[in-house]
C-alpha cells in the first residue's frame, strides 16, 4: 500500500461509527469507551498531517530496492526488511556527508535554474552553500560554519568606516548617535563588508506597532536607548511611524 492509501484506510476507520462495540458479547462499555478516545488521538494526528504546509512537504530523494542490488550483481537472498532499512540509512548518511547540501545547490541551481533569494550566499566566504535553521532562526554557511540572523540589525558608527554604506544607501540612519554617518544594517549587510561578527551592544531590531508599545512606555532612562522611526522617510515607509530600533540586550532584559 501507499503512504496515502494507508492514511485513507486510518481515517476510514477513525471516522466510522462504533457504537455497536458495547452491545456485542465479550465487548463491554468501556473497551467503547477506549476505542473511542484512540479515534479522538487519530483523527487530531490526522488533522495536523494535512495541514503541512507546501514549504514542509517532504519529497523523496531515493529509493532502493533488491532488484538493483540484483542488477548489480548482489544476493540479495539472505537480506530481509531490516538489512534494507539499514542500508537506506547508510546511503543517506554517505550523501550528507559527501556533500549532499551541494548536490542540492548544483541541481536546484545550475540543473534546474531555480533563481536564489537575496543575501543566500555566505557574508563571510561568500560560499553559496548555505541553509537556514529553523531551530535558531538563522542562516548558516556549511562551508566555514557562519551564522547570522537576517532579522537583526547593526548600528555602525565612528570608529567604523560607515561610508560604503551610506554611499550605497544601505540601511537606514541613526539620527541619536553622535556620528552623523552612523546606520542600522543588517547582520549580514555588516559581516559582508568588515568580515567579522559585530559586538554584542551593537545589535539592534526593528519593532513595528502592535509590538512596539511597550517600548515607548519605558523609564526615560531606558527610553534613551532606542530610536523611534520618525526623520527617515524610507524607514517610515518600509515600517511605519510607530516602529522603534530598540537594542537587543534591552529587549532581553523586558523578556
């Protein structure tokens, strides 16, 4: 059977009715009772299962079976199911670590000419072999192990030479910092250009309304630290005058 023929049978079964059980001999009320419940448990697994969204699909890569071991001059005679399944785990080790994050980006991009997002390329070697992690929320480079968060922002100013952004309108201007070239970029936009990580008082986030509220109802102390989006017309326009860059280690110390 398929996958999806073996969830229809499940979910047939899951879906009829059962209340003859209690009324059969030998089956009591409460064997109902449990059969019941183990349908409530399988239908709210089933309902999460189609709702998998297109990005989560998973797509078969490879199959094997004994008939290519044959045709390949093995015997297969003596090898049953669990043989198969380690087999299959191995040759799914063997591709991760013999690059299979490369043979990914060859096919999705030279084979198939898939087009790339922006800034999917390593800030640091500028390897395109890079993937995002779900688990930390950030960009990782499988080449020299980098990372960085393209939600988080970096405020450049003097002693670092902040020129080549404002030359290139990257960012945006900080209009609090006695540099008057100082800029918000991104984590990425900074790594690429000084090819090291920032320090850690220099992170930034951008907070739009509703979530900005709480920012603007801090002690006048802490209120210092952040910048309201107000002098910048394309900072107004990409957030709204009611976001605020507020300091990430201010924003860890409210959680």
């Amino acid at each position: 059977m398929t996958p999806e023929e073996i969830i229809n049978e499940i979910s047939e079964w899951a879906n009829a009715s059962h209340a003859y059980l209690s009324n059969r001999e030998g089956y009591p009320r409460g064997y109902r009772n449990g059969i019941s419940q183990a349908k409530v448990i399988i239908l709210d697994i089933l309902s999460k299962a189609h709702h998998t969204s297109e990005e989560e699909k998973l797509f078969p890569i490879i199959g094997i079976t004994k008939q290519e071991l044959e045709d390949n001059g093995f015997d297969t005679s003596n090898l049953d199911e669990s043989d198969m399944l380690t087999m299959a785990d191995k040759i799914k080790d063997a591709l991760n670590d013999t690059g299979y994050q490369d043979i990914l980006n060859i096919v999705a991009e030279e084979c198939m000419n898939i087009p790339r997002k922006i800034n999917t390329y390593c800030p640091m070697c500028r390897n395109k072999n890079v993937g995002y992690n779900n688990s930390i929320n950030q960009y990782e480079c499988y080449s020299c192990g980098q990372a960085w968060d393209s939600n988080l922002y970096v405020l450049v100013e003097y002693p670092e030479d902040t020129l080549h952004f404002e030359d290139n309108a990257t960012g945006y201007p900080c209009f609090t910092s006695e540099d008057n070239g100082a800029r918000y970029v991104t984590e990425f936009d900074y790594i690429n250009l000084f090819k090291r990580k920032p320090e850690p008082e220099q992170y930034f986030s951008l907070i739009q309304w509703p979530n900005s509220q709480p920012y603007f109802e801090l002690s006048p102390e802490k209120q210092k630290q952040c910048e309201p989006v107000l002098y910048d017309e394309k900072a107004l326009s990409d957030f709204g005058g009611s976001a605020i860059w507020v300091p990430s280690s201010l924003i860890e110390s409210q959680s």
